[in-house]
C-alpha cells in the first residue's frame, strides 16, 4: 500500500478554516498547491509504472512542512 501525504491544497476547506480565516495560521499562497497536483501523485501511484513500488509515502506538500 502507497500513501500520498499532501500538505496545503486550494480548496474551500483550506480557506473556510477557522485558524487560517483568523489568522491564528498563516498560509503563504505560494505554498499552496492545486488540486491537479495531489491528483498526478496519486495517479503516477496508481499506475503500472509503479506497479513495483510498495509503502511508499510520498509529501506532496511543495515544502510548506518543512522538517
């Protein structure tokens, strides 16, 4: 089993949360990803080109969550 561990993403959820709408968290735009973005992770996941490929997790998070 694969996993995509996606970060921000530019959604109604993101931007109707309450600690980023009080600005208790910040989000820079230019961390946030689109949708499309989480989408081709998952699909290249998903595909027979990583039919070999097992517990992966991959941060798909632009490097908004930085260690």
């Amino acid at each position: 089993m694969n996993a995509v561990l996606p970060g921000a993403v530019d959604a109604p959820m993101l931007w109707q949360n309450p600690n980023v709408g009080w600005g208790m968290e910040k989000v820079d735009p230019a961390d946030v990803g689109k949708p499309e973005d989480i989408a081709a992770n998952i699909a290249q996941l998903a595909s027979d080109d990583a039919a070999f490929v097992q517990g992966a997790m991959v941060r798909a998070d632009g490097g908004r969550d930085r260690l």
